[in-house]
C-alpha cells in the first residue's frame, strides 16, 4: 500500500553516537519534512525538502543532518547524539502544489539518548 | 512570525459538544489545519479553512475568522474515542509548499 514509514520505531543510542532515522514514501510526494515532538512544545520542524536536492532549515536544525538523493527518501541524521536530541521523530510528505495541501505523517521514531 | 495559542487541555463527556479554540498571528495567511493526535500515534488530517465561516464534516466542524484570528474546531456527539490532542496550524509566510507552524496542541479527555 501507499504510505510513509519510519524506521525503526524505537531507537536507544548513547550520547556522542551518530544515528540515521529512515523515512521513505511511496506517494511520489514532492515535499518531505521532519519534526520532533516534545512534551512542552509541540510539534517543531528540524528540515524540509522540496524536492531531490533541495533541503532547508526548519526551526530546530542544530545537530541534524538530511540529505534527499531520491525523492521517496528523506533520511534523518544525528550527527553526535546528545540527551536534548531524546524525543518522538516524524517524517512527513505533502503534494504541495496548493495551500491546501495537508501533511501526511508517518508513524514516528521514538529516540531516546542516555 | 507566527504565533498560536490553544489552551493546553480540556474535558467533556460522553454525548456533549465541546469546542476547541485557536488564535494565531501569521504574517500572510492562506489557511488554517487542523490535526488529530491519539496517544503515541501519528496525527492525523481533520480540515483546513481558508474562507470565513465554519465547515461541517460529520461530527466535526470548523470555524475561522480572518479578521480576528481565530478559530475553532466543534466536535459534537463525542465518543470516548475522540480522547486525543488536537493540532492547530498554518503555513508560515503565506507559501504552498513550505512546512506548517504547529500550536502546541489541547488535549482532550473524554469520560463516560
């Protein structure tokens, strides 16, 4: 079936370590972003790509690398973990051609850093 | 900037209406989201308005009001199954495309 998934679901890693969070979709949606959720704050954007090529920085792009060689892809990487990064990480894509155009969440990464 | 503002949490019972309101500051607007969050699930797509008035969707409606900054999210009959958070958003800087700003979220307890 059509979707977004995130791998993996849960991910425990240990400060000072590099982690990749996966996120794939099969829409040929042309925009992928990544949030992370914390209690307190919301939902607040990391980066977002408007196509293969083409990243930006969101809100809360410290500490975070993306890259986007294929539009289905949009991996998430952490470069040198720390405790602050300990959070829920969504993938999302959205079609984009209109303002109306919602956001389709994956499933979330649940990383916890010790 | 942007700026949205919902009350943290809220509580109704079984069968009630219960609204869930927002206000935001945007620079630009084209339009206003709403999502739903169950517990450790990904949210969900509920509406999106861009005209004043309300918008009726089954049990859900929403309401905007360009000129005041608001709106609000009506859920009537509610179901136990409707305990979740619900997201307020809007498109930063009036641009397709681009991410959405999201509210912090208001909880929403619904007991029997």
């Amino acid at each position: 079936d059509a979707g977004i998934t995130q791998s993996p679901r849960y991910k425990i890693t240990e400060t000072g370590r590099q982690v990749t969070l996966m996120c794939h979709q099969t829409w040929s949606h042309s925009y992928m972003f990544w949030y992370r959720q914390d209690l307190g704050h919301g939902l607040r954007l990391i980066y977002y790509s408007a196509a293969a090529d083409i990243t930006d920085k969101g809100e809360v792009p410290d500490g975070y690398v993306v890259s986007r060689s294929k539009t289905e892809n949009f991996p998430l990487t952490l470069e040198s973990a720390t405790r602050s990064q300990t959070s829920v990480y969504f993938c999302a894509s959205s079609e984009g051609s209109s303002y109306n155009s919602p956001l389709h969440f994956g499933n979330g990464t649940r990383l916890t850093v010790t | 900037g942007q700026n949205i503002d919902q009350p943290t949490e809220m509580t109704a019972t079984e069968g009630a209406i219960v609204q869930i309101n927002c206000t935001y500051q945007t620079s630009g607007f084209n339009g206003l989201f709403w999502y739903q969050q169950h517990a450790g699930e990904a949210p969900t797509f509920l509406s999106y308005n861009v005209l004043d008035g309300l918008e009726e969707k089954g049990r859900f409606s929403s309401f905007l009001s360009r000129s005041k900054g608001y709106s609000y999210l009506l859920l009537k009959e509610l179901q136990m199954k409707d305990s979740a958070s619900y997201l307020c958003a809007v498109p930063p800087r009036g641009q397709a495309g681009t991410a959405l700003i999201f509210g912090k979220g208001t909880t929403l307890s619904v007991s029997s």
